[in-house]
C-alpha cells in the first residue's frame, strides 16, 4: 500500500522537496540582501527586521501557491479560489484601506528615503508643520520628539504626501552596527 502510494505520487513529493529547498534559499537571499542593503544605508534593526517578515510573508504565500498547483489543483480552481477571497477581503477592507496605505509607505520609506531613526526634520505641511527628531520608524508609523518635549505619532502614508527637510542627519559620520 505505502510503495504503491510512493510511487502513484513521487513525482508531486519530489517537486514539495525542490520548492522546499527553494523555500529556504529564497529566505536566505532576501534576508542577506535586505541586510546588505540596510547596512549600506545605516537603517536600524528594528526597521530592518520589518521588511525581511513583509518579503517572508510574501514568498511563503508563492510557495503555497506553488505546492497547491504542484498536488494537482488547476490553476482555474485556483483563479477562482483567490478572486473570491481578495473579494472578501477587499470588501472588508475598503474601510481600512489606509493600513495597508500605511504599511505600503513604511516599506518605501525603508527602501528610498534618507532620513533615520535620530534625523531632526521639517515637515512642511501649512496648517500644521512640525520639527521634531525621529525617534522610530514603525510600520504604521513615524514617531517624533518636538523640542519641546511633544511626542507626535505621523502616519508614514502622510509622510509620503509631505515635503520634508533633513534638518540635521545625526548618522552622516557614525558606522553601522548589526
């Protein structure tokens, strides 16, 4: 019975062993370069550690997909399967639409922008600007420390949309630390 059952699905339990491994390797790589990339750009650990689990997250749905089309669903059950649940959720989500806006720009701000955790800036922003100091960057978040000891949490999609000056870079002569 488990020889026949072996040999009836090798070929489906060699493909889940390749996809595996690929599993594996691409964690590895996207974890290498996204720590390559932050140590070139002086980005803090915490920031750092946000985006592997984003891409992490993101390559284990692939490889469920994969091993779903690999033991022989179609691909059509499958188109079927993901538009009705991205209908669900998009439904659900349309109300909240500004976490995924905000977790979206926490991910650009990682990778484009040159302000840092400790970076006075200016937001110019004309009803309300602000100069504060960057005290984390979160994936929802900016949080800010004004001179005058006002604590200010700033959506990043808001930081997308605003002009911000670099008043002093703190990190323009300190080494990166892992």
């Amino acid at each position: 019975m488990l020889i026949q059952l072996v040999n009836e699905y090798s070929k489906e339990v060699i493909a889940t062993g390749i996809v595996g491994v690929l599993l594996f390797l691409l964690r590895y790589i996207t974890t290498k370069i996204v720590r390559r990339y932050a140590k070139s750009n002086l980005t803090i650990e915490h920031r750092t550690n946000l985006v592997i689990k984003y891409l992490h997250l993101f390559i284990n749905i692939l490889v469920v997909i994969a091993l779903i089309i690999v033991w022989g669903v179609q691909p059509k059950d499958i188109i079927i399967a993901l538009s009705s649940f991205t209908t669900v959720v998009g439904v659900a989500m349309f109300a909240q639409w500004s976490i995924l806006s905000n977790i979206t720009s926490g991910i650009i701000l990682f990778f484009s922008f040159p302000f840092k955790i400790g970076d006075v800036i200016k937001i110019h922003d004309k009803d309300f600007p602000i100069q504060a100091e960057i005290e984390d960057i979160g994936a929802f978040h900016v949080f800010l420390l004004t001179d005058e000891g006002e604590k200010i949490i700033f959506p990043n999609n808001l930081l997308l949309q605003k002009g911000i000056s670099i008043i002093k870079n703190k990190h323009a002569d300190q080494e990166f630390t892992d």
